[in-house]
C-alpha cells in the first residue's frame, strides 16, 4: 500500500475509532482489527501511527530531519506527543472510560483534519 496523506488520516483516524470504541490499552494496538493480522486492510509497520509513518517517509524523501514537520495533526494541533495533550492523557489514562474520552478527542481532531484535506482537494 501506498501511503498518501489521505491513506494515512484515514487509517489513523480508523484505528482511533476503534480506541474510542474499546477503550483499548495502548500496549494492545496490534489487537485492532483493520490490520491485515487481523484479517484488516492496514499494513503493520514499527511504527504504529500511520501519520508518523507518512510524515517519516516524507522526510526522507526530502531529505530533512523533523519528520514532524510533514504530519498534518502537528501542524494543526501541535506535537501529539507534549504533556498533557489528547494522545499523552491517553497514554496515561488508568480507566478504559478516560481513554475512551481522550480517544475521542483524538477522533474529533483527525476528522478536523480530514475535512481540511478535502476543502484543498475542493480548491485544486
């Protein structure tokens, strides 16, 4: 698979329905059942966010060093990974309740930034 900035919101996006959905513990990513293991459509990879996977690919490509530069919920919303974000309250969570509430904030800001890329493919 080829991993456009579309594919790649929209497997992340897919993937943090489904954390919203189960509460799901971060250490069980590889449970969720879009991933070809799974019997899924989205590759696995060592990374687990398709957005960082993108953006690291694209910094390559570019011959850069900040990867985050390329990731469309960096540029929106900041670094995902700074205390007391959405994704680091997540992490953190010690209920399936709380993730599932950060998880959903998660969720809300990737559909953000899907709708942002299809306002651009409006305007090309």
């Amino acid at each position: 698979m080829r991993l456009t900035i579309k594919k790649a919101v929209e497997g992340t996006l897919e993937k943090w329905r489904w954390f919203a959905e189960t509460g799901t513990h971060p250490g069980d990513e590889r449970l969720w059942p879009g991933l070809e293991i799974n019997g899924g459509k989205w590759p696995v990879y060592e990374e687990e966010c398709y957005l960082c996977i993108y953006s690291t690919n694209k910094a390559k490509k570019e011959k850069v060093f900040n990867d985050c530069q390329f990731c469309p919920y960096d540029k929106l919303f900041g670094f995902c990974a700074n205390q007391n974000t959405h994704f680091d309250n997540w992490m953190y969570a010690k209920t399936i309740e709380q993730r599932q509430k950060f998880a959903k904030e998660i969720v809300s800001q990737l559909e953000i930034i899907q709708e942002e890329l299809k306002s651009l493919e409006l305007k090309v």
